[in-house]
C-alpha cells in the first residue's frame, strides 16, 4: 500500500515493478535514476544546512520531518545568504560522501563548491516532460464490501489568464482563470473486500447464540475482538455504548463492546468500550446432533453415523446476501 510513502514524502524511494511506485507503465520516467538521486542528495544537504544554521528549531516535535517537503524555500533562502550558500556546499559534500559513496553523481549540476548554489552550475540537464503526466488520488471514504468506479478531471489554473494577447498564438486562450479537463473514462470496477470475520462459538436454544467477531478497526488500523452472546433471530450483530450521568454529574459509558484495542500510534494495548458495528443481523440457527458422512463430505467425518453436534447459523448482510457459517468448517481458521 503506498500511502506510507506519500506521508515520508518519498515516492522515489518506493521503486516498484516500473520504476517508482508512483508511476505507470505507460508513462516514461521524468528522471534518470542518477537524476533521481542526484535530487536527493540536493534535498538531504539543504536540510543538514539548515540544520546547523538553526535555521529549523529541533526542539518543535516533528524537527526537520515538518519540513522535509518544503526544501524549495530553504534553497531560495540559501540561494541570497553567501554564508548559507557555504554552509551548504559543505554539507554537500558531507551527504554524497556519506551516504552516496559508491555513486557517480555529478557535483557541478548539483551545485560544487566552485558554483555555489544547488542547480547554478555551468552545465545543465534538459529533462523532457512526457506527453502524459501521473495524477495519483486516495480515496479514504470507501466502506468494506462495496465496489467502487470512479470517472474524474482535473480543474487546472490557466497561465495564459490575462496575459498581453501580441505574446498568444491564440487570443482565447487567455481567456478563464481557470480550464477543466474532459472527463475521464469510468474505471474498472474496484471491490473493497470485506473486513468481518464471523466465528460461531455455541448454541443455546433457550439463551441465544454466542458469536465471536474480529473486525479491522479504521481508527486504531488494527483488527479488534468483539464478543457477542445471547443473540436471537432478526437481530443484528452490533452493540452501540451508552452514556449515561449521575445526580453527582458524573459520566459512565456502557454498552457496546469491552474489549482490548491495540493502537500502533500510540504504542498501547489497553481495555475498551467501544461501538462494535458489523454489517450482519443473525437469520436462523440450527443444532445438528447426528450427522450422516456421506451428507457432509467437505467435514472429512468417520465413514459411519456417528453423534456429531454441529452449530449452525445463517446470516444477512446489508446487501441481502445470506451467509452461513458452522461451529466445524471455521474451527481452524478460529483457532488460529
């Protein structure tokens, strides 16, 4: 998944079958690899400039990761302080020394000792722009099970806006701050898959049944365990908390689900009482006391009647589709 590269800010370093991970295979690289790396140790001896020059306060939490995207105006800075423009000629060469020992990187177009500021040396590298450019979006809205297609344009700012039409080969197109791109095609259909798993435990005719849930977690980005007992025909498979004040305006939650959440971020694993929604309401259940074999293959039985209880429920998901699940075909996936 690529969204952690989008949030270091390191796309050129997600190289995937065709390059980087943020491309396509019809889409030619705008960089050499050499350039790739070349743009790199610019932007890693920018920030170790800036960072001796206390140009970055190191005691802000996020240090130089607040700024790891915005080494353009750091350069800019560098560009008109002749001590900076030292300074980072010098981390220059410490960064390529450092972490490039091995490479061929050409130092004048970087910006050498003798030139003075990245990209001002005497040669420069033409980079052709392919005809076709990647526009990459995330979508964060999606819900599990369901199929997505998506069709988009993209609304871009016009640089011929108001400009003097003697410099235009065509007047209107000055014309609009800014211009819409036709819309794209509608894409292939995408399904999300879904993130709840039903296991039955048991079932009491009288008491309901028991249904253990593990379910992926959007805000702690985990799966989380949620117990349910007691559960009846037409019922859904969900608990909502609850809160409720005293005389004394105190605030209690219950309901819901108590149990233990791990949260990465946060580098916890501690009891809760969350809401615990699944998109599944039970239908039926049925308990099976004498099974024959040769009705059950897929159970791998003994070759004979035996006494075998086995659990059974059916349920419903928001789409109207019937699922069943059995106390013997998940066992060992449960226990797992």
């Amino acid at each position: 998944m690529p969204l952690p590269y989008r949030v270091t800010g390191s796309w050129d370093e997600a190289l995937g079958s065709h390059g980087l991970i943020g491309s396509h295979p019809t889409i030619k690289n705008i960089l050499t690899v050499r350039e790739r790396l070349q743009t790199k140790a610019r932007d890693m001896a920018t920030l170790v400039a800036a960072r001796k020059a206390a140009v970055i306060d190191q005691k802000k939490r996020d240090g130089l990761a607040s700024v790891q995207r915005d080494t353009r105006s750091l350069q800019n800075r560098m560009r008109s302080d002749p001590e900076m423009t030292e300074l980072f000629n010098q981390s220059l060469q410490e960064v390529v020394e450092r972490n490039f020992p091995n490479v061929d990187l050409d130092m004048e177009v970087m910006g050498n000792v003798s030139s003075g500021f990245p990209g001002t040396g005497r040669h420069h590298q033409l980079v052709t722009i392919p005809e076709s450019l990647l526009f990459r979006f995330l979508d964060f809205s999606v819900v599990p099970g369901n199929a997505y297609r998506y069709r988009l344009r993209l609304k871009l700012q016009n640089p011929n806006f108001k400009r003097d039409p003697v410099e235009l080969l065509d007047v209107s197109s000055r014309e609009g701050r800014f211009r819409f791109t036709p819309w794209s095609d509608p894409s292939t259909p995408a399904v999300v898959q879904e993130e709840t798993h039903l296991f039955l435990q048991k079932i009491d005719q009288r008491r309901g049944v028991s249904i253990d849930a593990y379910q992926w977690m959007t805000e702690s980005g985990t799966y989380v365990n949620g117990r349910f007992e007691g559960l009846h025909r037409a019922e859904k498979i969900s608990a909502w908390t609850t809160e409720k004040k005293s005389r004394s305006g105190n605030t209690t939650v219950g309901g819901g689900v108590l149990t233990h959440v791990l949260r990465p971020v946060e580098e916890t694993f501690m009891e809760e009482r969350i809401d615990y929604i699944t998109p599944y309401s039970l239908i039926d259940f049925e308990r099976t006391r004498v099974i024959s074999p040769g009705e059950f293959p897929d159970l791998k039985l003994a070759l004979r009647r035996i006494p075998v209880v086995l659990d059974e429920v059916v349920t419903i998901n928001r789409f109207g589709e019937l699922n069943h699940v059995d106390s013997n075909s998940h066992a060992e996936a449960y226990g797992a």
